[in-house]
C-alpha cells in the first residue's frame, strides 16, 4: 500500500507545479500586454515621424536640373517597411 502515498505526493507536487505554472503564465501575460503596449506607441510614433518628413520633404524647393525620376526614388524609398 506504499504506493497510495507516493502518488498523493505526486499529486501535491503535480499540483504546487500547476500554480507555479499558472503564476509564471500570468506574469508572462502582463509582460506581453506591456510589450505590445509599447509596440504599438512605437508604431504611431513612427507614423507620426514619417508623416512630419514627408510634410518637410514636400516643402523642399524642387532643384533647377530636377530629373522625372526624382519623384519615382522619393516615392520609392517612403514605402518601404522596416
């Protein structure tokens, strides 16, 4: 009948580890929220400085000797994503 008590300590510690677990998942959540928190400000921060250069590009003198393609690199550059 020794076997009995060795599984009710098996279950003691089986269920310590789930509230470890459980803790340790709560925690993780937090961070995570707190992450995508920050992402997210740093994402419109982001936006927010985009936008104000394209506005000072778009106040820049064009040049005397400006070339078509000008416009189509200043285009290409603004759309890509990091």
């Amino acid at each position: 009948m020794s076997r009995l008590p060795d599984l009710a300590e098996r279950i003691e510690r089986l269920l310590l580890r789930h509230d470890e677990q459980k803790r340790t998942n709560t925690l993780l959540e937090q961070q995570l929220r707190a992450v995508t928190d920050e992402r997210d400000n740093l994402r419109s921060r982001l936006a927010a400085a985009r936008a104000r250069i394209d506005a000072l590009i778009d106040r820049l003198p064009a040049s005397e000797g400006g070339h078509a393609d000008d416009a189509d690199t200043k285009d290409s550059s603004r759309s890509v994503q990091p």
